[in-house]
C-alpha cells in the first residue's frame, strides 16, 4: 500500500494510515508493505509485536530505464 493518507490534512491523514494499518495487522491479519511518509507510524513496532519497520531506496536506472529498490541487508 502507498502513500495512505496522502493529499489529506496531515492529521487527518495520519488517522487514516493508522487505522488502516491497525485494521490490516489485527482484522485482516496479512501480510503487506506499507510505504508511507508519516514517520509517526514507526511507533506502532512497540506495539505490534510482529511490525518490521524498515526503508529502502529507489533509483532510477537510466541504462535499463527501469526503477530499483533497493533494500537493507
């Protein structure tokens, strides 16, 4: 999922992200990659036992016109 709350008042937006990734961790249950911009978020691993917060870079590959994620080791 990207950019949740995204366009919105920055609180507004928050609560949306938050919710939504509560509801994705306790209902729903699943697995998923969560990009957003509110750093906020990063709390929640105190909370969710089972949340990996993690950031990863993208480049654009201009030989291969193509983007590259790149994760930490």
């Amino acid at each position: 999922m990207d950019e949740i709350g995204r366009g919105t008042a920055t609180m507004d937006g928050l609560a949306i992200a938050w919710a939504v990734m509560e509801h994705l961790y306790f209902a729903i249950k699943c697995r998923v990659l969560f990009a957003t911009h509110f750093h906020e978020l990063a709390q929640l691993r105190d909370d969710f036992p089972a949340l990996h917060c993690s950031t990863m870079d993208v480049v654009m590959d201009v030989c291969l016109s193509c983007t590259v994620c790149l994760f930490p080791s």
